[in-house]
C-alpha cells in the first residue's frame, strides 16, 4: 500500500481523530489507505508532543492482544482554531461589564445580521435540492472552522455534522451565540425548512448535529 509523506499523514491523523472520534491503528490506516505499521509509528510520535493517548479495550475473553483505541489528547483537540478565544472571551466580558447585557444582545443582533447576509450570498438559491443546499452549508461551515459535513437521509431529510465548534470557548460565557445558530440556518434556509438541532457539544456530545426537513 503507498504511503504518504509524514506531514501530510500526521495531518489526516489529527483530522480523522477529530472528526471521527476515538479508532485503532488498523481502522486509521484503512481511511488512509497506508499500512498499520505506519500509521502506528506516527502515532508513536504524536503520543510523545502529548497530542494523542490510547487506550485497551475490556478484556472479552478473546483471542489474542485487542487493538488499542486512539483518541486526541485536550492538547491534540487544542490544534483546532478556537477562533481567537481568549479574544472573544474578553471581548464579550468587558461589552458586558461596562455597557451592560443589552449591549450583548445589540452586538449578538448584528453578527447574526452579518452572517445571513454572508451565507445567503454563497449558497444555492431557495430552488434547489435540499440535499445540495445543506451541501453548500457545511462547506461553509468548514470554512470557518466547525469541520462540517452532510448526510442525506433515507426519509429525505439531511443532517450536517459539526466535529469542531471554533468558538466553543466564547459560547460557553455567551449562550447567545449558539442560540443564533440555529436563527441563522432557519433565515438563510427559508420557512419552508425545518431546523432542528439533535446533538450538542455543550451537553456532552461528540459532535454538534443539525436535521433538516423540508416543511
């Protein structure tokens, strides 16, 4: 099987650990079509900077040595963009202290007119497929940083999957900003989409999840 030079694999690494959650070696090295061997030396090297960690399966009476599991360290999840949080955090603390919580709300108002103005400029028109349309959404998405994907569903609804909140750290002092997120995909998708949102990374979920209908 070809390998890939070692940058580019610690890279997809990171990535897979990130948006997939937990894996063994083998598991890793058959999405990134390189041997396990490979794929656990670089594992070695990323558990020694302190980014990834394993750990062994419960004993089930099996045959022979489990794989381990690999999972990312909070230093390995630290890789991500944040998006400037200690910026932010500041930011909303001091908008908030001096000027007072509707200070907040003018200022949550007017990023949230922001990004529909934004996201309507870049995804398709009202017209087209749903599926396509949220398509475009989580491409959006990972552009800023939430690594996003779609998944259309057998009863025509489509979910998007968000593996990383780049502003987890502002939202967890400001509950509106996830609020308007869901704002944001009800004004930029119409009134004939439902939104609803399935998975929180606030409520202890691996990953933020969207469901979206057509009405």
């Amino acid at each position: 099987m070809p390998d890939v030079n070692p940058t580019t694999t610690r890279e997809r690494l990171l990535r897979l650990l990130k948006t997939r959650g937990p894996a063994t070696a083998p598991r890793l090295a058959a999405s990134l079509s390189v041997t396990p061997v490979a794929v656990r030396q670089h594992l070695a090297l990323l558990a020694d900077e302190g980014l990834v960690t394993s750990e062994a399966p419960p004993a089930r009476g099996s045959v022979g040595r489990p794989a381990r599991s690999w999972r990312l360290t909070s230093q390995g999840h630290a890789l991500f963009p944040e998006g400037y949080a200690d910026l932010a955090l500041d930011l909303i603390e001091t908008l908030e202290s001096s000027l007072g919580p509707s200070a907040l709300e003018t200022f949550l108002a007017h990023r949230l007119e922001k990004q529909v103005e934004r996201y309507r400029a870049r995804l398709p028109r009202a017209s087209t497929p749903l599926p396509e349309r949220v398509r475009a959404l989580a491409r959006l998405r990972t552009e800023e940083g939430y690594l996003a994907r779609s998944r259309k569903e057998r009863d025509g609804s489509v979910r998007l999957f968000e593996d990383h909140c780049p502003v987890c750290a502002a939202a967890e002092v400001c509950q509106g900003l996830c609020t308007n997120e869901q704002r944001l995909f009800e004004r930029v998708l119409g009134p004939r989409v439902r939104v609803e949102r399935e998975q929180h990374l606030f409520s202890g979920d691996r990953h933020c999840v969207w469901r979206f209908r057509n009405a």
